[in-house]
C-alpha cells in the first residue's frame, strides 16, 4: 500500500458540563459527543523523498509544523525511525475554528493512516494514548461514534447511539478561540448545569426528545454573549422545528435536531438566505465504531 484515502468525520456536542477548573489551569468536563456525517477528506501517500509535504484546499491553513496533521505524522514517523516522508492532502469540509473538532479530526486521520502506510502495528488504544498528546479531542476522533468524555476530555466511554434524526449545522462568520472562552468561563451559581446522566440514560432507551430536552453547553455563557447570533440561529431552528439547538464545544457553530427532514431543509434554506450562519449543512449522526479495532 502507497496511497491510503480517508473520511475524517467531524463532531458535535449534545452536552457540554464543565465540572471544575483544576489547580493545573485545566478544566474537568462531562460531555456528550456526536460523530456528524459531514467530514474533511484527507488522503496520504508514501514518497521517497523524506519530509512530509502537506497540502489543503484552504489558503488560510498552515502547512507546516503549526499544523495538527503534521505533528500527527511527525510523531509516529520520529517514534518509529520512518526515513520515507509523506504527501498528506487534506480536502476541508467541516467548519474550521468552529467548535466540530475540524483539526483534531485531520491530526485522527493522520494518526490512523500512517499506522496501516508503515505498517506499525498500533492498536486502537496506542493510537488514542499518542492522539491526546496533540489535542484533547483526538482520541475520541479516533473513537468516534456516541461518546461519554470526562477528565478533561481523554476518559471516553462509549455510549447507545443517538437514534437516527437530521442535524442542521450552521457557523456564523466568526471564529472563536477555545483557549478565550475557557479562560473567561466563570462556573458560578448562574452557570445552568445540563443533565449528561439524565442524557446517557434517554440514549439508552432510545428517547431522542429525552436527550434533546436536555441538551445544553456551559460554554455558550461565554461565546453566546460576545456573539449573538448564536442565539438567533438557534432561534430560528427552534420556530422551523428543531426538537433542540445548541451551540456545539466552544462555537461557534450552531446544530438544531430534527426529527422531520423536510423541517430540517426549510430551516436550511431560511438560514442559506440570511446573513446569520455562512456555512449550513444538513447531515445525519454517524455511528459507525472506531477505524479500527
């Protein structure tokens, strides 16, 4: 094998808690996670050449060394003595800077591909202990599907599928720095606390409305006040029928659940022609397990 192609899918959060701040600056969390089907494309090919070359379809990204797929693959290449180097091409569909793990999605993919090219031999598990040493979220990128995540977002613990539904995303024309919004987060008594048990039990009998009627995100209390328009898209999926609407990790993308896709495309298209969100797309969850085992 040369050439290895893959899908890497991008996320949303059906519940974000922020439990406490630890005395090591980080913070503890209770989330629920999603795998979307909206995904980037990203493909890697085997050169003679050493290095790694990376290519993306969006001018504004690195492609150096500031770029998650290439630390990913730096990382197994130095760990393993790799003298080969790698084209990675990376054809971007999720929202960046967006809240939907968009990078940390690229860096799994990266992760997972040069593994089956070099023929490494990392299990699931190796992969994900190398994953959070790039980014929290990796790990579950690796994992994905429907996801318990605690610790500061590295003790995963898979859960009952979402059951089938629509999911409208939406991002606004802002982008949002994850590092801003934790450090002004302030966990005081007016933070509104969202119900994860109650969320991982409505799963497990298969209640969609019971996991919609909980969804929450203590980060909007930061992201949704310096950016309004979070709030009036999620509005605006509530009145065109969306069981629930939330903003999804720390935004600034907005997702709405539907249980009627034609609702779903009547509120895509309302949101296309305003000024609100600039990408919007209606997709399904994605619960297929790990790349592999």
């Amino acid at each position: 094998m040369n050439t290895i192609q893959m899908k890497a899918f991008g996320k949303v959060n059906l519940g974000l808690d922020v439990v406490r701040r630890r005395a090591d600056g980080y913070h503890e969390v209770r989330m629920i996670m999603q795998t979307v089907q909206l995904f980037d494309k990203v493909s890697i090919e085997k050169r003679s050449k050493a290095g790694i070359r990376i290519k993306t379809n969006l001018p504004f990204l690195p492609v150096n060394a500031n770029n998650i797929a290439y630390k990913a693959a730096k990382m197994l290449m130095d760990e393993f003595g790799i003298q080969a180097g790698v084209a990675i091409d990376i054809e971007k569909h999720i929202p960046v800077a967006a809240g939907m793990a968009g990078g940390s999605t690229d860096g799994a993919a990266v992760l997972y591909g040069i593994n089956r090219l070099f023929n490494l031999g990392l299990s699931k598990r190796q992969l994900m202990e190398r994953g959070v040493k790039l980014g929290a979220d990796v790990p579950y990128c690796i994992l994905r599907g429907t996801v318990l995540s605690e610790g500061i977002g590295e003790i995963l613990t898979p859960v009952k599928a979402l059951p089938d539904c629509h999911i409208l995303i939406a991002k606004p024309p802002v982008s949002v720095s994850t590092k801003y919004v934790y450090e002004h987060l302030k966990l005081d008594d007016s933070i509104r606390h969202p119900d994860i048990d109650g969320m991982v039990a409505a799963l497990k009998n298969g209640d969609l409305s019971g996991v919609t009627s909980r969804m929450g995100n203590v980060l909007e209390s930061v992201t949704a006040v310096k950016h309004p328009e979070i709030e009036a898209i999620k509005q605006t999926m509530i009145r065109e029928g969306a069981l629930g609407a939330l903003m999804s990790g720390s935004g600034p993308t907005v997702f709405g659940i539907f249980d009627d896709k034609e609702k779903g495309k009547q509120a895509r298209e309302i949101l296309k022609q305003g000024t609100l969100a600039r990408q919007v797309y209606l997709v399904r969850p994605y619960n297929i397990r790990p790349y592999h085992k």
